[in-house]
C-alpha cells in the first residue's frame, strides 16, 4: 500500500470553493428505556464515588520523535489507525490523517521499512469527523477518513489499490454541521464490521453514515430531549458478548453542561443523560472514550473521561468516579486521547487515557475500573505541544503479539510529534 499514490483518473476532483439548566447528577432523570437491550446493562441511580489512584515513573518503555510536518504545516489533525498490510508484514503501521495550513488533507504514515512519509491528499477540509481501519480483507485493512466540506460528508479510503474520495452526500434537506467521530461497526455476530462516520446535523440531530454490506445509508439518532448537542466526548462500539452483538455509542457533551449518551442497533436509538462529576467539578472539555474489561466471562463496559475543573473523571456505565490527576501539579490541562488496550494474558482490557499538564508534559493514565496509576511521559524537548492528534496501536511483531500505543500530538510550530511504546 502506498500512501503517496494519488488522483488516480478515475476519482472525482474536490474544487476549492470552501464553504441550559445545570443539575447535579442526583437529580438526574435517566430515560425509561435502558440501554440492557443494546449493552448488556441497565442505567441505574447514579454512583458516585472517589477511588485510589497512585504515581508510576517515566516508563523507559516510552520514546518522543519528530515526525515533521507537511509543507503548510499542520492545522488540526482528524485521527490516528493502526494499518495492516499482511502481504507486507503481520505487523500494523500507524496512519495519521491531519488538515494542514492549506486546508488540504494529509497523512503521515509508516512505511514497512520503517521510515516516515507526508503524502499529500488533496481536497479541502472543513471539518474533521474521524478515521477507521476496516479489518475485512485477507490481506489487510483499510484506511478510511471521513470529514466534512461544503456542509456534505465525504471520506477519503483506501479499496486495496489506490486511495479514492467519495462524496457520501448529506441527508434530505439536512446540511452537515460538525462530525462527532468514526468506528467499525459489526451489528450482529454474522456481519463483518463496517464503517460508520457520525455527524451533526442542520436539525440538531446525530446522522449516521453507515455501510450495511451493499450500499451506504443515512441514519438519524436524534438528539438528547431538548438538549442541544454540543462537542464530542468520544464514539465507540461496544459488543455484548452474551449475543456478539455490537451497538454504536456516541457520547456528546450537552448544552446544558451534562454528559449525554445516545445508543443505537440501526433500528431504534435512546439517548441516556448521565450528569456530571461530584459538586463543585464540573465538565470543562473532553478526553476521551475507551472500553474496559476486567477479565473472562465479563462484559465490556464503555468508559468515558472528562476533565473538570478539579481532576479528572470518568463515567463508567452508570457510576462517577474521581480518577486524579498528574502528579506534578495536580491538573490537566488538556486531553489527548484514549486507547482500549486488551490485555491478552487474561482476556481483560483497560484504558489508557493521555493529557497534558501545566508544564507541557504529557501523562498517561491507566483505567482498569478499580484504580488509576499515572505515569509521566515527559514532552517533545524545546516544543510546546497544543493539542492531540490521535492515539494507536501497532501491534508486533505478530497478530497475536502485544499492543504497543502511538500517541500524536501537533505542536505550537505546526510539527506532528510522536510518543510511542517499544
């Protein structure tokens, strides 16, 4: 697969021409429609609580690299995904897909002999939405990355021999507005996974963008009651291992300063309100989302993490839990991102959450549902890191080897950095 393969005759041309109440959670009022039919668990009184949380040092394990940059330098970054290209190598490469100065798109991808590459993508992006590896080829997957321009959806993906950009529309009489995120959806255990890009539309409702194995449809989720939908906070898809079933999940940050949940199977959706943190915290930006699991026989549970004022929180299911802070003084100061990491010795899976603190360095945060231990991860020497990219893994040098996280993060000066574990 080559990165830098571009424009094939084919493919059509991009023109240039651009275009609340707050409530503390007791007294949030949870749906009357749970989400056990989709998630295997019911939303219940909600649980607050403050759980141990310790330091860990520098892991040696991690490393920080200058990846460059392309020639504009880059504005914002859309996603990260792990790569395999199994007639290359059973190893997976990170891609990382950003809107540089120029509005074009670009990617910074790995090359099996190990080196870097900026390649050029062309277009115009309005709007970031997200990115996916799509697992449903034996000799590999596929990058997708879905963004937004001209108010319509389109993604740039990879069909096994050259990079295409698809417009994929809008909905009727519905301009798109933002995109919240993008995953691999396998809805029933007889159905490969495919890709699903979630944006907000004119209406005010959550679209999705889904690929049901023989064309692309539309889906409105709705929105949360009156509840207008603000930022983000992470999208994920969870399966039910009772059924094999996965269900998409989108996790928003509401105007009313809460955090909402809306999950659906494609057929029907529910929107869930799932408050905030323990008074006087409240939610101030996102972290992100993961999910955990604590071992065989359990089910997967979806976690998503906020900062706040105080530290930050995660809700986990139906609870609110404290999981700290960095150690070195005591705040974050922005969030970078979160990876589920499975953990293959006992079929358990934790998160591991990245933020920044007050003094430029970068912090991970290890979630497994009971305890959070925080390790420093230090910076870029001489750079000052503004924002996160996308997190990843690279899983070596087998299928069936450990998973190794990517993180990215631009900088002040328009550079990609990466820190990554070996």
């Amino acid at each position: 697969m080559s990165a830098s393969e571009q424009r094939p005759d084919d493919q059509p041309m991009l023109s240039d021409d651009g275009n609340g109440d707050s409530r503390s959670p007791a007294d949030v009022v949870i749906p009357e429609l749970s989400r056990r039919a989709f998630l295997g668990t019911s939303l219940g009184a909600m649980a607050l609580g403050s759980l141990s949380w310790a330091g860990a040092p520098i892991p040696t394990s991690w490393h920080w690299a200058s990846r460059g940059k392309p020639g504009p330098g880059v504005a914002y970054g859309i996603g990260a995904v792990a790569v395999v290209d199994r007639t290359v190598s059973p190893a997976s490469r990170p891609f990382v897909f950003v809107r540089a100065e120029d509005s074009r798109l670009w990617i910074l991808w790995q090359k099996p002999d190990g080196s870097w590459e900026w390649a050029d993508q062309g277009g115009k992006v309005d709007r970031p939405v997200g990115v996916i590896a799509l697992d449903d080829r034996p000799e590999g997957n596929r990058p997708y990355a879905f963004v937004i321009r001209d108010q319509h959806l389109w993604v740039r993906w990879w069909n096994g021999t050259r990079w295409i950009w698809s417009d994929q529309g809008q909905p009727p009489r519905v301009n798109l507005f933002r995109g919240l995120g993008a995953v691999t959806v396998a809805l029933k255990p007889t159905m490969s996974p495919a890709p699903f890009a979630v944006v907000v539309g004119s209406d005010g409702n959550a679209w999705v963008n889904w690929w049901d194995g023989s064309s692309w449809l539309w889906y409105s989720m709705g929105s949360p009651d009156v509840v207008g939908i603000g930022s983000s906070m992470g999208v994920l898809a969870v399966t039910d291992e009772r059924t094999g079933e996965q269900s998409l999940q989108v996790y928003v940050w509401g105007s009313d300063g809460q955090l909402w949940l809306g999950v659906t199977d494609m057929v029907t959706s529910r929107w869930a309100a799932l408050g905030g943190p323990q008074y006087p915290a409240v939610i101030t930006g996102p972290v992100g989302a993961a999910i955990i699991k604590r071992g065989p026989g359990q089910l997967s549970q979806s976690c998503c993490f906020t900062l706040t004022t105080l530290n930050v929180w995660v809700c986990q299911d139906d609870s609110w839990l404290e999981v700290g802070a960095p150690l070195s003084d005591h705040y974050a100061v922005s969030g970078l991102g979160a990876i589920s990491v499975p953990n293959t010795n006992n079929d358990s899976q934790y998160a591991l959450v990245f933020v920044t603190d007050g003094n430029n360095s970068v912090w991970a945060c290890r979630w497994d549902g009971a305890q959070a231990v925080w390790e420093e991860h230090g910076n870029p020497t001489g750079r000052t890191i503004d924002a996160g990219i996308g997190i990843t893994d690279t899983t070596y040098p087998s299928p069936g080897g450990a998973q190794l996280p990517h993180a990215f993060v631009r900088t002040t000066d328009g550079l990609v950095h990466e820190n990554w574990e070996q």
